[in-house]
C-alpha cells in the first residue's frame, strides 16, 4: 500500500462530514426557504430550537395584506432543517389576524 493509499484511509471522506449551521444561519435559512417555497412576503422569525437532527424554525408570513395593516392575515409556521441547514420539511400552525394574536 503506498502513502498516499495509507493517508486517503486515515482522512475521513468528505461526503461523510456534515457542516452544521450557526443558529443566525439556521434562522435565515428557515425564513428564506420558506418565502421561496409558499411566495408568502416574510415578516419575522419567531421561535429557533435546535433538534436531535437539525433546527426548527418558526417563521411568521404574511398571508394576506388588508386596510389597515393591523388586520393582515399572518401565518405561522414550522419548518424544519437538518444540521446543514437545508429543509426537511415545514408546516403551518397557526393562521391569525395580525391585531388578534396570542395574549399571555
């Protein structure tokens, strides 16, 4: 077996290695795949919980735009990404007017 043959042996291949993403990153990914995949306008990244697996995301769209803007209709969703930070999967939880949410 030659040197070279004895080192690629040692070194762990590159496929095999998996990059993870930082929490900012995480959350932008989370954001900017959801937008392209519904073509909801984004309004912000609500929640961000590291998993076994990766990262969910919660991100609230706005769904529909209304006069006044204070009764929009948002959307919140969760989506969920692997260590590297591509999706997995996503899903909506809740659908709310933007003056109506959550008291407490």
């Amino acid at each position: 077996m030659t040197d070279d043959a004895r080192a690629r042996e040692r070194e762990p291949a590159d496929e095999d290695y998996l990059q993870p993403v930082s929490a900012a990153e995480a959350a932008r990914a989370g954001l900017r795949q959801l937008v392209e995949l519904t073509g909801r306008e984004p309004s912000v990244t609500t929640s961000l919980e590291p998993t076994e697996d990766g990262w969910l995301v919660g991100v609230e769209v706005v769904e529909a735009r209304r006069i006044p803007n204070s009764t929009d209709l948002l959307g919140l969703y969760e989506v969920e990404l692997d260590i590297e930070g591509n999706l997995l999967g996503y899903r909506r939880v809740r659908r709310y007017q933007r003056g109506k949410g959550e008291v407490g």
